[in-house]
C-alpha cells in the first residue's frame, strides 16, 4: 500500500503552525523549511513516518502519523525509496528490518530510548539461561540486538493480547518494569517475569495525586500509559497505549455530546499526543479541554523541522542493521504481527 505524500499548501500550513502548541517565533522561515521538506520528499520519492511524540511542526511534514505499530505496518509495505523516521531510533531500526530495501533515515542519532538503553543482547542471553521455559517478550522500544534475541515482539497495543495467546506459563517481559507489573495485574494466569528498565518520561507520573485532582475537576477523564506506575493505572479511568487513548476520547466525547456533560481530561503521556487530539478537535471547530501534566520526552524532541531538512537533503544519518541480526530480530517482529492482529485492528 502506498503512502500519499501530504503536501500541505503554505496558507494551510501556516493556519496548522499556529494552532500548534510549538513555538513558533520565525512563521515564514518555518513555512520555507516544510516547503523544502517537501520538495525533497518528491525528488527522492521519500516519505515521512511520524509518531505522536514529536513537536506540532514535525507532525506537519509526516505522511503517516501513528504508534510505533502502525508506523512498522507503513514501513514494512511502502513502495517509497526512502524512510525518514520522524521519531526515535528503535523504531527508525524497526523500519529498516522489516523493509531493509530501503534507505532509512533518521533526522539525529540524539533520538534514543532510555528503555531500549536499558538492556543489551548480552543481558537477554544471560536471562535465558536463568529462565529456560520462559517465552522472551520484548517490548519494541528495544534495539535490533536485543530484538534478535527474543521470542516475539510487542508494542503497548498489543502486548496483552499476544502475552495471552503464548502457550508459555512463564513470561520474561523487559525491558519496562512498570509495563511489566501492570501486565502481571491483568494475566494472573501467566508468571510475569519483568527486568530494570523504565521509561524516563512515564516514570515521572508516578507522583500525580489523582483522587485530589478529581475533587477539583468533576468531570475529569484519567488516561495513563501503560508505562505508567501501577498505581497511577489503579487510579486511571483509563490505560493503554497511544491509538487506545485517542480512541477512548472519542468515545468519551461522543458520549458528552449526547448527555451534555463537560469532560476535561488528564493524559500521563507525552504532550504530542495531547496537542495532536487538542489540534484534531480545533480544526474541526470543536474544543476539548485537557489539563497538565503532561510530560515532554527529551529523546522525541531532538527530531526538529531543521535537522529532518539536512538529514534528507544529506540522507544521513542513515539507518543500517547487520545482517546476520536482521534476519532474527524480523522473525521475532513477524510473530509480533502473526500473533498480535485482532479482526479490525489494523488502519
Ligand atoms: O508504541 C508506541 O508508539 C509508543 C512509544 C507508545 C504508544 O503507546 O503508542
């Protein structure tokens, strides 16, 4: 399936820039970097796979944005030549094992991962041997090695589900250990094995005192992601990854619509996803009220408008996975898909 290039008109891109939450003090400068962006995407039949979590502008010059499943699902099928990952290397090395025809760009090497910085292939061999009946669940935020050494890989919609269909009893989860224990909640039945790591952004949610929020906010909607602590998901209305958020928002508003309550929702996740559901209503003439914290990822936003111009113009930093760590870290990816698909799922 092939991606359409979004090619926004300048007046349309100026009206986006400033609905924005990103500041913007150089509009027309800005306007002339997109244009040349796209520009570029047509010479070099290039497209752009964008996450939520990147700034507002970035989001503009994406011709898919999605989770990190959806953004794997574009990579493995476009028919472009080239790839740039608006987003962070292991999803940038996601794309590329499971497409490696193409060229795969990412805009800076700053965009990493402190769950995929975590654990190394080293560490996954060593658990193995401790836990021979163990199937290796390995969330995606990892790198290709450590990809290469796992059973099958899962992202946060669709780690339940796959978990649920192992015939394995024991399960080592890493590298997130909040995921990890927020899993061993919901599938009693498996013996959830979980590692060290965490997500640095997630983990400062931990704090948010949720019961006085609500005495202050009738009305107040709680989304955590699944990377949160268990106690921030026990006292959530809500948990899941990103597409599951933006799904229960639109139910929840739908609902408000027709019953004239006023909803205003807190997300314990990155502020992109805020600002892009914030951005969807507001171009629709519709208002959606949200309320902070939301956190800033400092790994989502190295990618900026600038460095993906160079790193186009240049195509570089380029991508690149051995070979020999490919070929296993795709099998694990496969099986993520085999197993991970529910009727319907899939955009
Ligand atoms: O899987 C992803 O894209 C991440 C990093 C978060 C989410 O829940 O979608």
């Amino acid at each position: 399936m092939a991606i359409e290039q979004k090619l926004i008109t300048p007046a349309e891109l100026r009206k986006q820039l400033l609905f924005g939450r990103d500041q913007i003090p150089d509009l027309e400068e800005t306007v002339t970097v997109i244009e040349a962006i796209n520009a570029l995407k047509r010479e070099k039949n290039a497209v752009v796979l964008g996450h939520w979590y990147m700034r507002d502008a970035v989001k503009l010059v994406a011709d898919y944005l999605g989770d990190s499943l959806d953004l794997s699902r574009q990579a493995r099928e476009t028919t472009a030549d080239i790839i740039v990952f608006a987003g962070v290397k292991f999803m940038a090395e996601t794309a590329k094992i499971l497409n490696p025809a193409k060229k795969v760009i990412l805009p800076t090497l700053e965009a990493g991962c402190s769950l995929a910085d975590s654990i190394t292939g080293e560490d996954v061999r060593r658990l193995r041997e401790a836990y021979p009946d163990a199937a290796v669940v390995t969330y995606v935020n990892t790198t290709a090695e450590v990809k290469a050494e796992s059973d099958v890989c899962v992202t946060s919609a669709n780690v339940k589900t796959i978990i649920s269909k192992l015939p394995q009893r024991q399960i080592l989860f890493i590298p997130d250990k909040y995921m990890g224990a927020n899993l061993k909640a919901e599938l009693p039945d498996k013996e959830i094995i979980t590692y060290d790591g965490a997500c640095i952004l997630h983990e400062t949610f931990t704090a948010l005192d949720i019961p006085n929020i609500r005495k202050l906010m009738p009305g107040l909607r709680v989304l955590a992601h699944y990377e949160c602590d268990p106690s921030i998901i026990a006292a959530a209305d809500f948990h899941g990854g990103t597409n599951d958020m933006r799904k229960y928002i639109a139910r929840e508003t739908a609902a408000a619509k027709k019953s004239g309550e006023h909803l205003t929702f807190l997300m314990a996740t990155e502020c992109g996803l805020s600002s892009t559901i914030k951005n969807e209503y507001a171009q629709k003439g519709e208002d959606i009220e949200m309320v902070g914290p939301c956190n800033l990822c400092p790994y989502m936003k190295t990618v900026t408008l600038r460095n993906l111009r160079d790193s186009l113009r240049d195509e570089k930093p380029e991508i690149l996975v051995p070979e020999h760590i490919r070929v296993k870290a795709y099998k694990a990816l496969e099986r993520m898909f085999e197993l991970g698909e529910v009727r319907g799922d899939a955009k």
